[in-house]
C-alpha cells in the first residue's frame, strides 16, 4: 500500500513538472511567434518609406499589437547601414519576454537614381 502511494506521488509530481513545462514553452512560442510578425511587419512598412530617408531607430518598447506603449513588453531597434553608395542594409531586432535571443530580419533596399522623393 506505501509503495502505491509512493508511486502515485512521483507520478502526479511528473504530470505537474511536465504541465507547467509544456506551459512555459507555449508561452515562449506565442512571445516569438509575436515577435516575428511585429518585426516582419516593421520590415514591410520600413521598404514604403523613400529609401534615401531611412535612418537607425533607438529602442522602442511595443505592446503585443505593434503600439507604442512605454510599459510593452516588446523592444524594437533598426539599424540602417550603407553598403553601397545606392544600397542600404536594414536590421530590425526585436528583443520579447523571456527570450535567450531576439528575432532579427534583415533586407536590403535599393536607392534607384539617387534622388530623393523629398521636397
């Protein structure tokens, strides 16, 4: 009879630990998953603009729908660096709770003739 219940205990003790794991990296997942699709979108809306225009961004906390909120838990950075003299690198990173290492796009944008659509 003791060694039944022991049993029982380390087997409902095994369920718990696997649930609460099994729950921690859903969380993780749906952070990223998250977290990709902010920084995709960023990445879309950064290739609208006049690319003689685009410049590095600071950090910028977001919340989970992508807006700016100063308690988000989402940071978002863009570096923009030249690689040619008509073709920059952009790198947007975006760092999400609980993460090891943020998600980071990068995409190239082409300057064309070299005139800027500013007036």
């Amino acid at each position: 009879m003791m060694v039944a219940m022991v049993l029982l205990i380390v087997g409902v003790s095994a369920l718990g630990t696997a649930n609460a794991s099994t729950i921690t990296l859903q969380t993780l997942a749906q952070n990223r998953t998250n977290a990709i699709a902010l920084a995709r979108s960023y990445v879309e809306e950064v290739r609208t603009r006049d690319p003689w225009l685009v410049e590095s961004e600071g950090a910028v906390r977001l919340n989970a729908d992508g807006v700016a909120s100063s308690t988000g838990a989402y940071v978002r950075t863009m570096t923009v660096r030249e690689t040619r003299n008509n073709l920059v690198e952009i790198e947007v990173r975006l760092d999400y709770p609980r993460a090891t290492q943020p998600v980071k796009l990068t995409t190239s944008l082409f300057r064309g003739n070299g005139l800027s659509g500013a007036n």
